[in-house]
C-alpha cells in the first residue's frame, strides 16, 4: 500500500493566523486539489494530520470542523480524488497530549489504523512541527513553502533528509 500523510492549513488550504474557523474560510491552494487526485489515481492513499486547537480554544465547534471537513472532502471529490481519513488532535497547544504535532501520537495512530511501517512514507507540511514526528517516525518529511513554509525553511533546523518543494503539485509531479 503506497500512503502519504499531508497537513492541511498551508499544505491543502490556504493558512490563517487567525485560524480557519468557517466552512467559507476554507480556501484551496490553487494545484492542491489537483495534486491529491494524481495522488489517489496513482494508488495512493491520502490521510490528512492536522491540529485543531481551535476546537480545544473555543474557536470552533466540533460540527464547525466537520463542515470545514466536508467541504474539503467534497472539493476533492470534485476534482477526482479522495482523501481516505482526517486524523485531528483537537487540544490547546499547551495540553498535554500525545497527538498534538510535533509529538508523534497522530502519526502512530495513523501506522496503527493503517498496519503500516512509517518508514519512507511521504508526509508533507508546511512547519516543522509537521516534519518533526515524521522524521523520528522514518517518514519521508517534506517541507512545502506555501503557508508557513518559507518562514519554517528561513528559521532552519529541518531535520536531516527533509525534500523541500513549493507547492503539494510539485510534490506530487516528483512522487508520480
């Protein structure tokens, strides 16, 4: 089974500093939707890793992220993919729990759920809390510069072997 793991805000949508709160906030990044239906035509299966604090602030209802999760999926229906689970860590970033990036829980569910090794996996992000439980996992970590990707490449410290790419199209046009 070929699996990539992929962020959502800055990798799929456009980002906000201000989170996205809204189904109407949810604004594709021209090529992404695209990209996710090469993925799936290639045999891919797409899981998206994404934190959520925003549910855990208050920012947001539970069925506020359903709907923005909706409307991702449908989009991507729309442009001939799938994307085949969306695995969440709802906390504040000061909560401990062990699925918020850059600790590693959501990405062992994911190994778990799918009985899959890690090991080379692609997994895509625009930050290095993304990148971070994928390299200690042996995921392939790709660092995208859209989003908060360039400021993550200006501040260093990717860890070793992070592939850098502009966008999740040119991910996907080197992986298929």
């Amino acid at each position: 089974m070929k699996l990539i793991i992929l962020d959502r805000d800055g990798v799929i949508n456009y980002d906000s500093d201000q989170f996205i709160k809204s189904p109407d906030e949810w604004k594709p990044i021209p090529g992404s939707l695209e990209a996710i239906a090469r993925l799936c035509q290639a045999d891919y299966r797409v899981v998206v890793a994404t934190n959520q604090s925003g549910v855990g602030r208050g920012l947001f209802e539970m069925s506020t992220l359903n709907a923005i999760h909706d409307k991702m999926h449908k989009a991507v229906v729309l442009a001939g993919g799938r994307i085949d689970a969306i695995f969440f860590c709802p906390h504040e970033a000061g909560a401990d729990c062990h699925c918020r990036k850059p600790k590693s829980g959501m990405l062992e569910e994911i190994s778990a759920r799918y009985n899959v090794d890690l090991k080379g996996v692609p997994a895509v992000g625009d930050s290095l809390r993304d990148l971070q439980p994928a390299a200690r996992l042996g995921a392939q970590p790709i660092l995208v510069l859209t989003g908060k990707g360039m400021k993550t490449q200006a501040a260093g410290g990717l860890p070793e072997g992070t592939q850098i790419y502009p966008d999740l199209a040119a991910v996907v046009a080197e992986l298929v």
